[in-house]
C-alpha cells in the first residue's frame, strides 16, 4: 500500500522525497539532543537542475520546519520558498537558514543517484557539526546515502519476488488476496487495510473533484492553461448523455494532474507525475457501476503489480524516464481494471505486461523541468491505454508469450541506457525544442 501515498504536487521525488527528508533529518537531529544554529541545504544533479520548477527548495525548507507531505497545507510549501528569497534568511525553530545556504549543484551526482540531496547543521561560527545525504528513489521514498534501501511496506520474508511467482502463490486465489495476505504479514489487519485502501480513494476522488473545477494558468513561468474545467463542460454536451464515458475518464486524469501541476493535494500512485491515472480508470469503473469492495480490489491487485516493478525496474522519472512513471501507472491500473472486471490473474498478469511493453523506451523530457508538458495529457493517454489492455487482456486466456516479468526487466535494461537528457533534466527532448523562457 505504500506506492500510494496522500502528497503534495508537483512531483514525488522532487517535492515530497525531499520535504520527507528535511524532516527527519531535524527528527534525528532533535533526537541526538543537537540544536545546530544555522541550517545548509544542497541540492545534487536532478534536483537542482529542475527543483526549481518542481518546487524542491520549498519541500527541502518545509521538511525542516518538520511539516509533513499528508497534513500540511500545499500552499504555504511554495511561500517558504518565496519568503527566503524576499528576506534572505529564514528562522526555523530557533535555527537559522540563509538564502546563500541554499545551494544547487545540478551537476553534482551523490553516490551514483540523479536526485540527493545534503543537509547539514552548523555551529554559529559556521562549523559542521552533522551532514546527512538522502536520495529522493521516486514515489516520495527516500533512503540516507550509502544504506542498502529498506523497503517500505514489504513484508520481510514475502510471499513472491516475481510475477510468476505472484501466479504461483495466487493458486486460487486473486492476486488482490495475496496483497492483502502480504498487508497482513506486514501486521496490518482487515480492518486497518480497508481503512486505509479507503482513505486513499477518498483522497484520490477529492483530486479529480478539485482538479475538475479549478482553472487558470499554472504556475511555473510556462503559461500552461488548466484545461480539465473546459473539458469537463464539453464532455456533457456529448449526447446521448451516459455515452461519453470514457472521455470523462481522461478529463478526470487530466484534472488530477493539473492539481499535482498546481502544487495541491493528489496521491503518489505509485508517482506525482503519474498521479492521474489511477485514480482516473477507477473512477471510470465506479461510473459503470464498481462499488467499494471492488475499489480495495482494484489498488489492491494494483499494488502488488507496482511492488514488482520497483523492487525489479524503477518507478522514478529520474532513474528510467517516464516509462518508469507512467508506464508503471499505466500497468498497475490495467492490472486493477481487469480484475475488478473478473479477469483471473493471468490475465492480469498480461494486462499489466501488455501496459508496461507499450510504454518501453518512453522518455522524460518536461518542459522547463514542470510536470506540466507532455504530463498532463500523458496521463489520460496512459488511462486510455490501460483500459486497452484489459479489453485485450480480457479477450484471451491469459496465455501469452512475453511475461511481465521478462517487460519488467527489460524496463530497466532500457532506463540504464537511456541517455540522462532524457531522465528527469529537462535537457532534451520536448524540454529543449519547446521554447521556454
Ligand atoms: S515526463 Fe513523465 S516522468 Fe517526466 S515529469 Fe512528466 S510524468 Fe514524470
């Protein structure tokens, strides 16, 4: 359950990763008895290069201040920014941060990863007195540099490593059951499971509401119209009405991005950048008639599907380009929707392979480093994408011919290759041929 979490836009690495590590690095510090006088923040490769766009500064500042990604208040993150440079140092509880303590070095790479960052305390005299690398592994995870990475969530001893394995174990059951057998594993029982699985829809349905009756530019400097409101309108002038149904899905993808774009409240799943998708094809299916039960099913199933592909591949943009952000959306909501559609789980198992082949290579080129261009409308791309790939998924026995697993690795065999233009830097592609000033 843990590629799903309630954040803030415009991205999970470069927002909520380091807002996440901000706070525990004061955590730690307040822990360890340490009350430095003055604060430093380095910001390395990624991170630098388009934390700016992404709001990375302000996440950094707002983890400092302790804040955390599920309760703060989306608006005040860019302000702490915004304030910093207007006064040219902050106090953050009793510690002080200058402006020139905020450093960018885009083409610093810490210990191997694209998007790390520093935090140092220091003494009054300027002094060290502790330094703490993070890297920001996408979907809001963050690990301290140089520690093997503990996976969240993930039961110690699990029950499938693979997706043949995932097959195996189902044995009768649906893949959504063993998900949740891993939850339980995990101590979490029924009950906490579906009060949480709930939590996480209301919060994703609230994102397409929000998104759906917002409008104006987006912020960034790009010019960027929020569109979803417009869409949304000509999407009931479609007659007969009830016969525009999967339009509808892709103005609810879209608007869930243009919050995360926006900087507001949406859910990791299992990415920021990625975030409309999902929630997106599942509204799609509650219009049809999906009720609760099949909502737990749907981001359970979904789950296990997104497990894989980040213990195998990457869901970072950083680290794969967007076949490792939108394609790993695109794979798990092709898995969930044809689940709940009564697919067994070979079938999903192909749905999710049929999704992932057909996002191999996909690059990450945003224009001006926002989420924003080609995001927005690539989410609702992926959706309609994952609502094939059930119907072909559904067609057949479940028999086929490339595994998941064999797309799985081949998505990371691709990523390593992938030139760092095209990974999260705005250094190539649509980021460099799109004028933007
Ligand atoms: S192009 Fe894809 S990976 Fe890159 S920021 Fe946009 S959604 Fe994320």
């Amino acid at each position: 359950m843990e590629l799903f979490s309630i954040g803030i836009g415009p991205s999970s690495s470069h927002t909520v990763g380091p807002m996440r590590a901000g706070k525990r690095f004061v955590d730690g510090a307040a822990a360890d008895g340490l009350r430095p006088a003055r604060l430093r923040v380095r910001l390395h490769g990624s991170l630098a290069a388009t934390g700016l766009g992404h709001g990375t500064p302000g996440a950094a500042i707002a983890g400092l201040h302790g804040w955390d990604p599920v309760t703060c208040d989306p608006e005040a993150v860019p302000e702490l920014w915004a304030r910093l440079e207007r006064l040219g140092e902050l106090d953050i509880n009793g510690m002080r941060l200058p402006r020139e303590d905020v450093v960018f070095e885009p083409r610093a790479r810490h210990f191997g990863h694209p998007n790390a960052l520093t935090f140092e305390a220091l003494s009054a005299d300027g002094d060290p007195v502790r330094s703490e690398t993070y890297l920001s592994i996408g979907g809001g995870f963050v690990q301290p540099a140089g520690e093997p990475e503990i996976p969240e969530g993930v039961a110690p001893d699990p029950s499938f490593e693979t997706a043949d394995e995932l097959l195996a174990v189902a044995h009768g059951r649906t893949i959504a059951d063993v998900a949740r057998a891993e939850e339980a594993a995990l101590g979490r029982d029924e009950g906490a499971v579906d009060q949480g699985l709930d939590a996480i829809w209301k919060a994703m349905d609230a994102s397409i509401e929000q998104g759906i009756w917002s409008e104006g530019v987006l912020p960034g400097g790009l010019g960027a119209q929020r569109r979803a409101k417009a869409l949304w309108k000509a999407v009931q002038e479609i007659t007969p009405a009830g016969g525009a149904v999967e339009q509808r899905m892709l103005v609810y993808a879209m608007a869930v991005n243009e919050q995360n774009a926006g900087g507001g409240r949406i859910v990791t799943a299992p990415t920021n950048g990625a975030a409309g998708v999902i929630p997106a094809v599942i509204r799609y299916a509650v219009d049809e008639g999906l009720d609760q039960a099949g909502i737990r099913q749907f981001l359970l199933t979904a789950t296990a599907i997104g497990s894989l592909i980040k213990a195998h591949a990457s869901i970072s943009g950083a680290e794969a380009g967007c076949q490792g952000e939108v394609g790993s959306a695109c794979a798990m909501a092709a898995a969930g929707l044809t689940a709940v559609w009564g697919g067994t789980p070979a079938q999903v198992e192909n749905a999710a392979e049929i999704a992932m082949e057909h996002h191999l290579g996909l690059t990450c080129d945003p224009v001006g480093g926002l989420v924003q261009i080609p995001c927005i409308e690539r989410n609702a791309v992926a959706a309609s994408t994952a609502v094939t790939s059930a119907r072909i998924a559904l067609m057949g026995d479940g028999v086929h011919l490339v595994s998941l697993d064999v797309v799985i690795e081949t998505m990371r065999q691709t990523g390593e290759d992938m030139s760092s233009r095209y990974k999260e830097t705005a250094e190539g592609g649509l980021a460099v041929n799109v004028p933007y000033c």
